[in-house]
C-alpha cells in the first residue's frame, strides 16, 4: 500500500499496489470468512486464542513429523490481508474440496508432510502417513470457520495456552475452544 498526501490541504489516499518493480506480481494473504470460500490453494492457518488476543498464532509446517506443534508467532494482520512477510515454513497446501475433505500438506526436503488428527484434546500431529488426514471446513456463528478432521471425533483445530506458551490441540467446542481460526489465502 502507497499512501499518497496532496498539497496543500495535506489530505491522504491510499493506494493499494498489486504489482512490483520490473513486473513481479505481488502477491497477497486474503483471509478466507466462509467455510464456501476455501478452495483448493496455499493457505496460512492462524487462530486468536481469546486469553491472547492481539496476536496471530500460526501453524508452522514442521519438517519433521511432530504431536501438538508450537504455535509460530509474529503475524500481522490489517484489513483482512496479512502484512507481515510469509515465509515458507509458514503455508500449507490444501488439495481436494470440502464435500469430500481437504489433504493439507507441506513438502520440504523433497517430503511430504500432512496435518493429521485424532479423537482427543492432545490429537494434532504431522506426519508423513496418510491416516487421518484429510479436513472438513464449516461454519459456527459462534466461532467462525472450523477445521474438523477425519477422525469419529467433534473436536476442531485450535491452540492451547499454557502462561503464553502455545501449540495446537484439537478440542470440542465450549470450554477448551478458546478463541478462532483464521484462514489467509495465497493470491497473486
């Protein structure tokens, strides 16, 4: 965004650039507000635990298999874009569509790894099976878009607080679900 004054009320306009120096698209992190809206793409997942509520926890894509991941940190968030710099170990590829799920991976060092689940609090991982990995997005006028895995379970992705220590946990709506998850898109 340039933000341009005028001379000489010194009024301000800003202009939203969508295209760099020598022809480089810019490219921009949308967040997604509908469960309808996610499509197949690079996403970064983030979540606003409510005890925390002026940062932006993301799901770093591990390149090793790991249980409950700590949460990365350091989004910034304005007008529904992000704005801070996303870097690679920060996106996720979700492949398919919602009526029969989402994979959602990340390769790194020529892996696959996939976001998995299980029936309980302590039940995110990633790891490079392919049990349990495929999501469903809805919607819940309480908490706004939900991730809900695979498994028999009614527990959806979210993150865990523990004195501003965090890492992702899969809970049931209510008590532990403390918070929403947000969705950015990749767009070019």
């Amino acid at each position: 965004t340039i933000t341009v004054t005028r001379t000489p009320d010194s009024k301000t306009a800003q202009v939203a650039v969508s295209q760099l120096a020598g022809g480089t698209v810019a490219t921009t992190w949308n967040l997604v507000e509908k469960a309808e809206d996610v499509t197949a793409g690079e996403y970064v997942i983030t979540f606003v635990h409510s005890e925390i509520p002026d940062k932006y926890l993301y799901m770093p894509s591990e390149t090793a298999a790991t249980s409950n991941p700590k949460t990365g940190e350091g989004i910034t968030v304005s007008n529904s874009q992000i704005t801070s710099t996303v870097s690679a170990d920060m996106t996720w590829t979700f492949s398919g569509d919602n009526s029969t799920g989402f994979t959602i991976t990340h390769v790194a060092a020529g892996t696959t790894y996939r976001l998995a689940s299980a029936n309980k609090a302590q039940g995110i991982s990633i790891v490079t099976t392919s049990n349990n990995t495929t999501w469903k997005v809805s919607n819940d006028t309480t908490y706004g878009v939900l991730l809900k895995g695979s498994d028999s379970g009614s527990r959806y992705l979210a993150t865990y607080n523990n004195n501003g220590t965090t890492s992702w946990r899969y809970y049931i709506k209510g008590t532990d679900y403390k918070g929403k998850l947000y969705l950015f898109k990749k767009t070019n």
